[in-house]
C-alpha cells in the first residue's frame, strides 16, 4: 500500500495531547508528572483505555511498562515497537516523552480506522520512569527490560521520602507479569522532541537521530592551602579556587580542539567557602559529550594532562576520577534511512543529527534495529513548564512516524 494515502489527524492528536497536559498540570501551563504518582496512575488509566479501545491487546510488565500490541499478518513475527515516555520531570514540559507516546496512539488509530493490515504486528510502549526525577537513575523501564539493571537493583532504588520503586509500582496498581516484557522486537522507533535548538535554527522540521552522544562525568579535586586572606603575601598561596577558574577555562577550550566537543562544568563546590580565607579545596564535576566514543576517551585524556599542568604551575594538586560514563549509541541505518525517505516523501525538511540527553531508545537500541525521531522545540527549551513544540511540527512528525512504522511493519524497509 502507499503510506502517503493515510495522514494522522492532527485535530484528534492535539485534542489527545491536551487531555494528557490536563492530568498533573502545573500552574504555569506546564506538567508535574512524576513516576509512579498518582498523576502517572491516572494518566496511565486513561492510556491503558484508549489502548483497548484501539482493540490492542494490553500487558503490563514487572516494571509497570505498558505495551498495546496490534495483530500482523505474522502475528508470531518479529514486533514493531514505538513509544516513549508519560512521566515528566517536576514542572517539566507538556511534550518531551510524551508526544512520542501519544503520535503512537494515532498512528495505531489511523492504521485501525483504515482497516490497514501489517505484515508484522505493532506494539506501543510506555516506558516506566524515564525521566529519573523521582527514582534515579533515568530510564529505569526501558533499562530494566533489557537487562541493564536488574530488578532487584531497580525496585529497591529510594524516593526522597523513602518509598521503593516497588511499593510505589504496587500502590498505583501496575506491577505486572515478567512473562509480559518486551522480546522479539524488530524495530523500535521513538518520536521525540529534540530538547537543543538545532532544529529551530536551520528551519528544519524533521531530525533524523543518528544516534545518541556518548558521556562522561569527571569528578576533580583541587587540593591547595587554607589561609588568611590578610597577611598571606599573593606569590606564596595555594589557592585552589584561583586554579580551578583557570582549569574551567581550559575545560570549555578543550571544545576547539575536538569538532563536536560538548563540556560542561556544572557544580562547584569550595571549601571553606569563607569570604576572607584563601580556599584551600575545590571539588567540581565535568561533563563531557561527543558522539564518538574514541574522541570522547581521546578528548579526556588530553584535557587530564592539561588540567595537571595546570596544577603544577599553580602549585596545587589534583586528582580527576571518572565517576560515570555512558557510551554512545548509534542507530540503525535502516531505520535512519526510512526516517529520511519518509521525510522526503511528505516533503518536510530534515538534517541528520545527534542526540544530547539519553533516551529510552538508548536501551532498546541494544535489542532491536532502533532510531528516533526529533521534532523542533521552541528555543530549544525543554524539562520547563514553557516547553513547546508547535502544533505544524507535531503534525509533521506524526505523518513522518506513521509512514515509517507501516514501511517497517510491512517489511519495505
Ligand atoms: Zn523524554
């Protein structure tokens, strides 16, 4: 069948986006969804309803990800899967996961109002906690299933006010079966906004996620010497703070030197933190972001060697300990390629880019040919109550997935 005969219904999508931004809104036209609340249980009720509406079959998994499966033709063939996130950040926006979630669902009701049989079934997914704000780590659902964490390590993870993962699973009713997990997947395709102002900036309606950017988070500790900030003489400080001003500075440089090159320092904390005494310790956390991993690990070496000359010159020392590193994920070029065919095809605007932030599309990469798709946010905002993406952009994205995941399902690409 030729895809492009069936459009999604932008009126049906926005109107479904608009219940979704009703459940947890926030007072300044944002969403305080987090996961495993009993916004999250309320928003998930509602999901759940519209998934049997749709006919699909609905499972629950030990995680509380929910998936709707639609039939194929090889109903015991490989799975389609497309979905996102629900849960949102404390005061995040009305988009981020959740446009990939909700697109989905009217791919799912274009298909099923066109009585538009698929070689492959389909399944729609919403991930549990993807969002880490209230359970950290991030991605727990979408970890979980694939066997990142484990699930031991995932229900006894702690909220601020001391309840599991687990008991918070179990009070809102969405602990299901093991049995019922993710497997036999194909393909997975996440719609999501894209959170920078790349797309904005090129005018540009469609990106075609190549992959996600690897990072690393490097704690440095700045040790000098605490002293009076009167009578010690300028030329015989050991002031780490002086050193570390000079060592951020040579962090954000580090940028030139690699093309792509992403650093940041973000907290800094000193010691004693007093206004007339000479801070004798610093400790600050850098990180760093580059969709190659060999240039990432490259970048950090040179920027070790740098940061301890800068050290020596300053009579201070240091020590740099790797506290986290997430490698970068590539997509899958088939899925990449039916991202820019379909695009073309609607004739929308695209350009090929990289995720910054992780997605639940990161882990099921690791289990299924897998890619994403970004739509434009307003002035790159996102995890904000002003987060926007504008309603010809929602659109465009929805018709770009719908004609990708026939394509997949249907085996064409
Ligand atoms: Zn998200």
């Amino acid at each position: 069948m030729e895809s492009l005969l069936y459009r999604i219904n932008r009126r049906r999508l926005l109107e479904t986006i608009n219940v979704s931004s009703s459940i947890g809104a926030s007072e300044n036209g944002g969403l305080s969804r987090l996961a495993l609340s009993e916004e999250d249980k309320t928003m998930r009720d509602i999901f759940v309803e519209w998934l049997h509406q749709e006919k699909l079959d609905v499972r629950i998994d030990d995680f509380g990800n929910i998936y709707g499966r639609r039939k194929g033709k090889r109903n015991d063939g490989p799975t389609i899967a497309v979905g996102s996130h629900l849960d949102t950040q404390p005061c995040g926006g009305r988009y981020d996961g959740v446009l990939g979630v909700l697109a989905a669902l009217e791919v799912i009701r274009v298909l099923n109002e066109n009585n538009i049989e698929t070689e492959f079934p389909i399944e729609i997914i919403n991930f549990t906690n993807e969002e880490g704000a209230r359970f950290g780590p991030p991605m727990l659902g979408s970890g979980g299933v694939t066997e990142n964490f484990t699930k031991n390590f995932i229900y006894n993870i702690k909220d601020s006010n001391d309840i599991t993962f687990k008991q918070a699973l179990k009070s809102i009713g969405y602990m299901g079966e093991i049995e019922n997990r993710l497997s036999n997947v194909k393909n997975f395709i996440e719609l999501h906004i894209e959170q920078g102002s790349i797309l904005e900036k090129n005018n540009t309606s469609i990106g075609i996620v190549e992959g996600i950017q690897g990072m690393s988070w490097l704690i440095v500790k700045v040790t000098g010497e605490t002293n009076h900030a009167g009578p010690t003489p300028m030329e015989n400080r050991k002031d780490a703070l002086l050193a570390t001003s000079k060592m951020i500075g040579r962090v954000n440089d580090l940028t030139k030197e690699f093309d792509g090159l992403k650093t940041t320092v973000g907290t800094l904390n000193v010691k004693p933190n007093i206004t007339n005494v000479i801070p004798g310790e610093v400790e600050f956390i850098i990180d760093i972001r580059h969709p190659s991993n060999e240039t990432r690990a490259n970048a950090i070496e040179s920027l070790k060697e740098q940061l301890s000359t800068i050290a020596l010159m300053n009579d201070v020392e240091i020590t740099i300990t790797t506290d986290w590193t997430s490698d970068a994920v590539e997509f899958s070029q088939v899925v990449t390629e039916s991202i820019r065919e379909a695009s073309e095809k609607w004739g929308y605007s695209s350009l090929n880019m990289y995720s910054g932030p992780g997605h639940d599309a990161k882990y099921i990469s690791q289990v299924a040919e897998s890619g994403m798709i970004f739509v434009p946010s307003c002035k790159g905002i996102s995890h904000n109550e002003q987060e926007l993406t504008v309603d010809d952009d929602i659109e465009k994205g929805a018709n770009v997935l719908l004609t990708v995941i026939n394509n997949l399902a249907n085996g064409t690409n």
